[in-house]
C-alpha cells in the first residue's frame, strides 16, 4: 500500500501568463505561488484479481484500463504503466472541483507519485509536474496552464519561469519557518459558496491573448515583483501588487468577476485588507484576501456569511507517506 499527501495552491501574481498561447510566442510567462496545508491524500493498493476499483465522489470497478470514466485516473495509469490489479482512494481536505486552488492537478501529481511508488520508483518533482501537465494539456486537451503542477509537486513559495520552448524553470523563496507562518497570517481564503469549471474562463482567456497582450505583459512583470517584496519581506507591498494584479485579471475575460464577488471585495478592503484576488480561473471559488493580521477578526466579519479558512504555507510538495508492502 501506497499513500502520497500533495498540496493545493494559491498564486500571488502572473496566473494565465503560464498559458501556452502566451509564453511561447511572447517571450515566456511567470508565477509566484505558493503551496498551502491543504492537501489530497491518494492511496494506492494492489487487488488480488486482475480488475481496477477507483473511489472518489463515486466508486469505479472495471476489468480494463479503457472502460475507467475518470479521465485522469485513467491516463496517469496507462502513462505509469499499471493496467490492472489495483485499487485507488482519494481523500481531499477540500472537496470538489471549481474550487480555484488547483485540485485536478494535485490529484494527478499526488497519483502519479503514488502509481509510481507502487512501481518501485522514486520520481523526482520537475518530472512528476511535467507529465501531470502533459496529461492534462496535452492528452486531455485541457486549456489550464502549467503553474498548479510545478506549485503540488515543489511545494513552499516559488518563482515558477515557462519559457517558449515549454521548459519550467523553479526558484525557490527562500523563507524560514517564521517568516513562512508570518506571511500566512496575512492570508485569508473566504469560499464564495460557488464552484465552477475554469475550462470555460480558460479558453476564452486564452483566445484574447493579443487583446490582453499590455495587461498580461505587466501580469508577468508582476510576478517577478512579487518575488522582490516576498524576499525583502515587505508583506505590505505584497498585498498591493496583488490588488493591482486582481484589478488587471478581472479585465481580462467577462466571467472572471462578478457582482457579487466584486462586493465582497469592496468589503473586504473597507475592512482593512490590503489586497486580493479570486483564485483560479475566476467566477467563484475561493477569495484570497491580503491584510494586516490583526484585521483578520474585521475582514471575516465583513465577509460573513462566507467561510474564513485561515492559511499556512506547506514547505513540501507531493510526498510519499506510507510505503507498506
């Protein structure tokens, strides 16, 4: 038995500068991100027939690779090379999809990690991220970009580079302990109560990319900005780097805000926050708010009835837990 812990995400700056319709033919793309103590748990285990069973929402029993209906379960089997005699489980701190925070690509770092394992292979995280990404991309023909796999497989705080020949570079942030848990007690996530597909937001995004060309070019910039402040520890200007990152990101597709969104925000800020973002795609999710620690109790109040789910910041990206054979 296999069990692997993965991170979710969230990113400060640069998000959809990692889509390809944009770092390959404009001179690269850029995120600063950051892995949180969200995790998902995938459990692999070897069955005593030739079958494969997968439970997740629901629970799949099927004799052959092609009949599994979860596209993602399915793909990381056949690109790790197990066909049968298997069973898989997935746990999630927070369930669903939709959520922002980058969820689908977690789950199939933390599978592949695991299919792996159950192989008897160590695979290190730059090669876990990219053929996460290329089942996603290419394979399933999704329209995400790259920076949710690198940020699950990594984990901590990084400077992620997508250069125009498809290669990622990750830099490291260096912060300590301490300075990790003072960022996080910046951060708030307040779930809007609404998930939903990013694909959509995504492709549309992605079709704009000349019309979006200034907005995304200073989206990039951004992020290397964002770098600076995280390690000269200036948690302040993080957080209006992020109100000017958010101010351009809603511009750039019709459904990435919305009225409502747009009135949390608003009360949010009149609470004492200094920035924010919605996470992911947009359209709901969860609403990344940026504030002075002692304005978390008045931020939350402002956004009640919406959930505070306070933040840490995760040093480690997709891990094996257990290994019992």
């Amino acid at each position: 038995m296999i069990i692997t812990r993965t991170p979710f995400r969230i990113s400060f700056a640069g998000g959809g500068t990692d889509l390809p319709s944009f770092y390959r033919t404009h001179g690269g793309g850029a995120v600063t991100s950051a892995a949180i103590d969200r995790y998902i748990h995938v459990l692999v285990n070897e069955k005593f027939d030739r079958s494969i069973r997968v439970a997740y929402s629901r629970t799949e029993n099927v004799d052959r690779l092609e009949d599994l209906q979860h596209e993602l379960v399915r793909e990381a089997l056949r690109l790790t090379g197990v066909d049968r005699s298997v069973e898989i489980h997935t746990i999630a701190d927070i369930p669903g999809e939709g959520t922002g925070i980058g969820s689908s690509s977690s789950l199939t770092v933390g599978l592949l990690n695991a299919l792996y394992a159950h192989r008897g292979l160590v695979v290190d995280p730059g090669r876990l991220a990219e053929e996460a990404a290329r089942i996603e991309i290419d394979v399933l023909g999704g329209s995400l970009g790259k920076q949710d796999h690198y940020a699950a497989a990594f984990g901590g705080v990084n400077y992620l580079e997508f250069r125009p020949d498809d290669t990622v570079r990750v830099d490291p942030i260096p912060l300590s302990a301490p300075e990790r848990a003072e960022l996080a007690s910046h951060l708030s996530l307040f779930y809007t109560g609404v998930s939903r597909r990013g694909e959509p937001i995504l492709k549309e995004q992605g079709a704009r990319t000349q019309e979006n060309l200034a907005a995304l070019e200073r989206m990039r910039a951004l992020a290397g900005e964002t770098r600076d402040a995280l390690v000269a520890r200036d948690w302040p200007r993080v957080g209006r780097l992020l109100d000017e990152g958010w101010t351009l990101k809603r511009g750039l597709s019709p459904g990435i805000s919305n009225d409502r969104i747009e009135a949390a925000y608003a009360r949010a800020r009149a609470a004492g926050a200094i920035g924010g973002k919605v996470t992911g795609a947009g359209g709901g999710g969860f609403v990344l708010v940026f504030h002075p620690p002692e304005r978390s109790a008045q931020v939350a109040q402002a956004l009640a009835p919406m959930e505070r789910l306070p933040v840490q910041i995760s040093p480690e990206g997709s891990r094996i837990l257990v290994v019992r054979r």
